[in-house]
C-alpha cells in the first residue's frame, strides 16, 4: 500500500461491530505500514542530538495515533475518549488501549446483567425473604420468658 492508502485507510478505520482488540489490531497494523513506508526519522549528528525537535516529532506521531484510535471508536466509549482528550499530556496508547478495553469489560457486564431475566432477580430477592415455607421472615422466634435479667 502507498503512503496516501494507509493515510486513509487509517483515518477511516471504525471499530462497527467488531470488539476492541480486533479493531485495536487492525489499526496498529496500518500504523506499521505506514511506518515502514514513512518511518521517523532519525538524528544522525555525530554527537548525540540536545534539541528537542526528534523527541517532539516522536511525541506528535503518538498523539496521533491515539487521536486515530479513539475517532474510530463506537459511540459507547465517549465518556473515555473524553476523559483521555483532556489529559494533559495525552497517555500512551498502550495505556488508553488499557481504559477502553476496561470500559469494554464493565459495558460488557452491564449489559449481561441487565439483559437477564428478571424473574430470575425476583425470585432470589423473595427466597431472601421467606423462611422457606411461603410466609416472610420475621426473625428468631421470640419467647415471653426469654429474658436476661
């Protein structure tokens, strides 16, 4: 692929229906191409380089990348792709593949359990109620002459 086709195809790149590691894999993968196309330049003073300007090209790619990422991401994980925006500096997109992935996990466990019958939640709520024998729990049964002083 030329370097304008990954260019595209990464700024087009949606998660849709597929989970966050594939989407995840499938953009890492472009980001590869296009570095093997377009790699980073490096510094080759004879002595080691003080400007910032090669950290600095570094730093913009990866703030890049995790731009891409969260663009392409569905509309579930907004209030993650707000919350990594306004982290100043942005964190690292192995650490924002990390809260997403999580926000996949609780989504994922949210709607498990909303998605269960919920006969099944009132039922185990009356069992906590009843002694067994169909009549609520009133507690230990109470004798008249049961008493410590």
């Amino acid at each position: 692929m030329c370097i304008a086709s990954l260019r595209f195809a990464i700024n087009n790149l949606k998660q849709g229906s597929k989970p966050v590691l594939d989407y995840f894999i499938e953009m890492k993968s472009l980001w590869e191409g296009l570095n093997s196309h377009h790699p980073m330049p490096m510094c080759t003073c004879p002595h080691q380089c003080r400007c910032e300007a090669m950290r600095a090209a570094r730093e913009f790619r990866m703030e890049d990348q995790v731009i891409q990422f969260l663009t392409g991401l569905n509309d579930t994980f907004s209030i993650v792709k707000t919350q990594v925006l306004l982290m100043d500096p942005l964190p690292s997109i192995n650490k924002v593949y990390s809260m997403v992935v999580q926000e996949e996990s609780n989504n994922t466990a949210i709607t498990l359990v909303s998605g269960e019958d919920s006969s099944i939640l009132v039922n185990a709520s009356d069992a906590r109620k009843s002694n067994g024998c169909g009549k609520p729990y009133a507690g230990p049964p109470q004798s008249k002459n049961n008493s410590r002083y």
